[in-house]
C-alpha cells in the first residue's frame, strides 16, 4: 500500500511485520499473577467437571486469561476471539499451544450453576471460596502481623441493563441496579459481593464482617480492627456485634432534630465565634447519645461537627463510636497535643481517624470504572456475581503491582487506567525460536526505566 509521499520518499505500508502484540506489558501481569500463584488458587475455588482427557485450556489458565484481560482493558467476551490469537497474551497458557480458549469456553466459565447438570454446566464456582480467597491474598502480602487494621465497608450501585435476576429500582440511585456490597482495607480488597437492590445498604454487613474478622484473627489472633463506614450502616446488630468482639467502629450518622438539639451548645459557640471574627468557623464537640425510640441497646458516643459560615446556613455532621480517651486509635494523635483543648478528641476523631475513608470511594471506582466490575450485563445473577469477582481479581493483579514494583517510581499513586495506558499498552514484535521467545519493545518507548524497575520487583529470580 502506498501513501502520500514525505518530502522526497515513499511512504509504502504492508501486513508482513510478523507476530505483533500492542500488549508487551502483559509480561508484568502474568509475573504478578505468578507470585500470588493467583490464577491456581482461583481454579481451586472452581469444580472442573470436565472429561480430563478432552481438555485444551486448564481452569487456572481460563482465568488467568479472563482476568488479565480486563486488567488490559478488554471486558468483553467476544474481545477473546481475537485475543486468543494474540503472541504476548499466548504466553498465559501453562502450554504451548498456539491460541487460547474463545469466547465461547469463557462464556461457559462464567454462566455456571451451583447446582446444575454438569453435562451442560461443567464449571462450578464456589462463590464464598473466591471472596475469602481475596482475604488470603490480602493476609499473605505481609510479612509481619500490623498491629491495627482499618476496615472501610460501603455499598454502591451497579446499573442493570434490564430485567436481570435480582436487579430492582432504586429509589436513591433512580434507576434499576444491583446493591454491591466493598470492604477494604487501604488499597487491598476483602469483599467484592454483588446482593440485589430492595434491600437496605446495611443488609448482610454483619455476616460479611464477622466471616472477615474470623477470618483475620486465624491468622492474626492480636490484631485491633476497626470498622469504618457511612451512616448507612448505624444498625444496633452490627455495632452490638463489634462491640461484643472487640471490634471497634466509627460509622457516620444521620442527621436530625434530636441530635440538632443535644448539639446546640457547639452550634451556639460556633456561630458566636463566627461572629465575632466574621470569618468561617469550624468547632467539634462530642455526647453520649441514644435515639428516643430506644432503637440501640444503650447510650453511645456521638461525635458532632459544626461549619458556620456568616449568611450560609449551618452544616452539622455526626458520627456514632465505640472510640474514646482511652483507645489504642486515639492515644498516637493525642499525646502530644494540649490535654486541655476542648474539642481535641472529636476533632482527632473526625478528621484523623473518619475523614480518610474517603479514599474508599476511589477504590470502588478503580474496581467498576477501570476494570469493569460495573458490568453487570448476564441475566443470571450467579453470573454477575462472578463477573465482579473476576473484575476483582484483576483489581488484585493491578494492586500487586503498584505495591509491590511501583514505589518509588511515579505511578506509585496512579489509577489502573493510568498505569495500563503507560505500562502496559506497548508496541512488540514477539520472536519464537525453539529455545526463547523474545519480545521485542521499541527504542522509543517513553517508560523504559519504570517498566525496567518493575521488572526487577516482579520477574523471577
């Protein structure tokens, strides 16, 4: 093919540069999948009812190849029918063959029953054993036992593309969804659980954080754990649970009168203060506090703040804690600051210890924006559930990565997106020869020294 001239020479295009790849990074992610041995514990989760000896593609390769995907970028099945051919993704497979499973093979992958007829349903995923999977991935990263642990627990909204098993509307979120339920802990995830959308948010909270918690202390018997979350799960069976298993928690809480009025002494101070130096005011207070319709077993500490601002209505917020003085979370932010300021335990409680569960919400878009745990689009509910999981363990590929070999270099805070964009989409002529397979990148390619750093985190010794 011929194309319009550069100044005196030809500009001649043809199909015969060989075996090409646009995803030479995935050598990145197939060594991260290997240190975890992430894809054989996954197909440990799974029931292969397969004849063994008609099998082409292994279980543990079927998932190493569906979750490196989406770590790619590719989230559809039909991406595979061409991506089977692909020379860098090739080098997934445990063998040699010359392409991977189509899109028909994963798609029966990820539309098994529990109990079905394994003539028609020969993959069988253990659903409970994928989620507590992703805890054993989280309590193999260290080393050594942290002494505290936080846990951020939120729920969100995946939007249906019609009328599937366990979507319903929504009246917050108004439209028609699924109800998933995250638990992490900093960047790590401990429970991707899709649950239907006509129930409350706090719905199964305290099955999913007793499972985890039990689930941590096998391994950390010592560890303090503290559950964190919005005012959606203030629920007397879930606070009653942490406080009789020495969990703590600090939830956010709903505004309302009764609460306005205990808080009026705070209220009253700030908006004296703001008018005197007629400048923005933000003043903390705290008060043990239960609702009139007795709806908790027993009085609580309640944090409030209070933002006042000259001709702007007052903003009040609240929070509900099993934390006081006396608490290993506290004493670290208060020791060295004066005993005698009068806010200083609600504010070290606000800002300090609730305000970074914010960085919560950043993760869950890591895991439904970047690698498509958002899409929800199977009729079959069990189905849906596996597609968040698997969007999960692609989520754990990605952190593994950041964690592990992009420290010090400058996506050490990059979203998956970013770091798929820079790390992972590169241009290579893969080479096969009887004894290696070399993969070819360009001269050119901008990240060398990162990828290069990457590489000596991760590759095998």
């Amino acid at each position: 093919m011929e194309f319009s001239r550069h100044g005196s020479r030809q500009v001649l295009a043809a199909f015969d540069g060989g075996e090409i790849t646009s995803d030479a990074g995935i050598l990145l992610l197939r060594e991260s999948d290997r240190q975890l041995s992430l894809s054989k514990r996954m197909a440990s989760c799974f029931e292969d009812h397969r004849t063994p000896n008609r099998i082409k593609h292994s279980l543990s390769d079927l998932l190493a190849q569906r979750t490196t995907a989406m770590a790619l970028g590719y989230e559809d099945l039909n991406d595979h029918d061409t991506l089977r051919h692909d020379p860098a993704l090739r080098l997934l497979s445990s063998s040699e063959r010359d392409t991977l499973a189509a899109s028909s093979t994963l798609c029966r992958l990820e539309h098994s029953r529990e109990a079905a007829n394994p003539r028609y349903n020969a993959f069988v995923p253990k659903l409970h054993k994928l989620q507590s999977l992703l805890v054993d991935v989280f309590l193999d990263h260290h080393d050594t036992p942290p002494e505290r642990i936080i846990l951020d627990i939120d729920a969100t909204d995946i939007q249906a593309h019609g009328h599937q098993e366990g979507s319903f509307f929504h009246g917050y979120y108004e439209h028609r969804c699924f109800l998933p339920l995250y638990v992490f802990y900093g960047p790590h995830l401990l429970l991707a659980q899709l649950r239907p959308s006509d129930i409350d948010a706090a719905r199964g909270a305290r099955n999913v954080i007793k499972r985890i918690v039990s689930h941590i202390r096998e391994r950390w018997p010592k560890v303090q754990i503290l559950l964190r979350g919005d005012s959606g799960f203030v629920r007397e069976n879930l606070m009653r649970w942490c406080e009789r298993h020495n969990v703590d928690f600090i939830f956010g809480l709903a505004r309302n009168n009764y609460l306005l009025t205990k808080a009026q002494k705070v209220r009253s101070r700030a908006a004296v203060e703001a008018t005197k130096t007629n400048k923005p005011v933000e003043m903390f207070g705290h008060f043990s506090h239960q609702p009139k319709t007795k709806s908790w077993s027993k009085p609580r500490h309640v944090v409030c703040k209070v933002l006042h601002k000259i001709g702007v209505d007052q903003r009040v917020r609240f929070l509900v804690t099993s934390l006081d003085w006396n608490s290993d979370w506290v004493i670290p932010h208060t020791k060295d600051r004066k005993p005698e300021e009068r806010d200083l335990l609600p504010r070290v409680l606000y800002q300090t210890i609730y305000c970074p569960r914010g960085d919560m919400e950043n993760r869950i878009k890591d895991c439904q924006l970047d690698l498509f745990g958002k899409r929800a689009s199977a009729h079959c509910y069990r189905a849906n559930q596996l597609r968040l999981l698997l969007a999960g363990f692609a989520y754990v590929l990605m952190t593994h990565i950041k964690l592990k070999a992009l420290q010090q270099t400058e996506l050490s805070q990059a979203a998956p997106n970013t770091i798929r964009v820079k790390l992972f989409k590169i241009g290579a002529r893969v080479v096969n020869s009887v004894r290696r397979i070399k993969v070819s990148m360009p001269d050119a390619y901008p990240y060398q020294s990162i990828f290069f750093t990457a590489w000596k985190h991760l590759a095998s010794p």
